[in-house]
C-alpha cells in the first residue's frame, strides 16, 4: 500500500506561485508514476502532471494546459512530490489530488491505484 498526503493549497491571487508537495508512504514507489490531478468544481478530474520514480533518472508529463507554467518535480529520498504552479490564472482553481501507479505515466484517472485526499488551491481575480 502506498498512502499519499498533499499539502500547500492555499488561496493565491492571479499571476502569483504556489508549491504542492505530495508526500509518499508506506511500500517503495520505485517503479511507479507519481501524478497530480485536479478537479475545478462542476467538472471531472482531469491530469495536470506525471513524474517517473526511478533510481537514475525521472522524466515527467503535463497538460497542455499547465505547460511552461507548472513544473513537475520530485526529493527522491524524502519520497515527496511538488508541483510548482507559476503564472496562476482563476481557471486554475481546484482540488489539487496526487495519485500513484506502478509503471508508467497515464492521462486517466481510472489507471491510477492510490490516491490522496486532495488539496484546495483557489486563484482570485
């Protein structure tokens, strides 16, 4: 089991910067994909991020729609994962979810086997 704790949403005015950290435990996460989803209300969760956890390198996967504003990155030895979101925008809004799979990067949520609880990130005009 792999149990995944999310932290650092807070409310952020448009154009400012916010870190998410997802912090892993339980069983090795070698070997996984590491992922952060979101959910803007009234909407289906949907992949902003993906990193590779392994020993030698960790490439990673965005949305289009975070691309050159969020960068995905991981502290191997901590097992944690951030998200560093630039550039926010109102549209940015939501619960920010990490979730974990063994193997590589997916865009659907159904594909992924362990989840947190989610964080609350909201972008005001």
């Amino acid at each position: 089991q792999v149990q995944l704790v999310e932290s650092g949403g807070v409310l952020v005015q448009a154009g400012g910067s916010l870190r998410l950290s997802c912090a892993a435990s339980g069983r090795s996460v070698i070997g996984f994909t590491m992922a952060w989803f979101r959910q803007a209300p009234g909407k289906e969760r949907v992949f902003v991020a993906a990193i590779r956890w392994t020993v030698t390198a960790s490439s990673a996967d965005y949305a289009d729609s975070v691309k050159g504003r969020f960068t995905v990155s991981r502290d191997y030895a901590k097992k944690t994962m951030f998200l560093q979101m630039n550039s926010l925008k109102t549209e940015d809004t939501a619960v920010y979810s990490c979730a974990a799979r063994f193997g590589t990067s997916r865009y659907d949520e159904a594909s992924y086997d362990y989840w947190g609880q989610g964080t609350q990130v909201t972008v005001s005009s």
